[in-house]
C-alpha cells in the first residue's frame, strides 16, 4: 500500500512516464550509413555506423552483437557506434539481417 506520494513499485510503461519511443519508427525506413574512416583517429581505422536513431539500451545491445559478430572492439559515441579496423562488409551483413537498410558511404 503506498504512503503518500512514494510508490514502492513504479509503472514500468515508458509511455505514462511521458517518455517517447524513438525505436517506433520501421527499422527498414532508416538509412544507416557505414564508413571507414581514420579521421582523428591517430592514424587508426575505425568503421562508424550512423543513423540508427535507437534509444540507449538498444544501442548498447547492437553494439554487443556487432562487436561479438566481427570479433572486434568498439564503442558508442554519441549517437554513433564504432568498431575497431575495417569492418564495414561484416558491419552491413549484419545490419541488414537485423533489418536496417545500411548503405556504404564513403571511400
């Protein structure tokens, strides 16, 4: 029984919190572009894929898979992931079956 305005267990439904779902939009809609770049990078290739529009634990898990599914590092930055080297034709295999539309952008 709740005693004044504290809950004990809180309503895990996102949207009566207010919150928005930016997940909700068709993940075949989005465009995602994957690149290979060195560009600040101190010499290093890194492969960056933009454009998921996923909240923060979906993008968190699609970071893991990727990075288990190409054997390699990488991270979250921003509102892009990175993976460690050239990983761009194992990064589009995978999108693709997760049913993004990636597109190669880029040399």
């Amino acid at each position: 029984m709740p005693k004044g305005s504290w809950l004990e267990f809180e309503d895990s439904d996102p949207k009566s919190r207010g919150e928005t779902d930016q997940s909700i939009q068709i993940k075949a809609d989005r465009i995602v572009r994957v690149q290979k770049t060195k560009a600040g990078k101190g010499g290093k290739t890194v492969t960056v894929i933009s454009g998921l529009e996923v909240n923060d634990k979906e993008a968190k898990d699609l970071l893991k898979l990727l990075k288990v599914r190409c054997g390699t590092g990488g991270t979250r930055n921003r509102r892009d992931l990175e993976l460690q080297g050239d990983q761009v034709k194992c990064a589009m295999e995978f999108l693709e079956k997760e049913g993004f539309r990636p597109k190669r952008s880029g040399g």
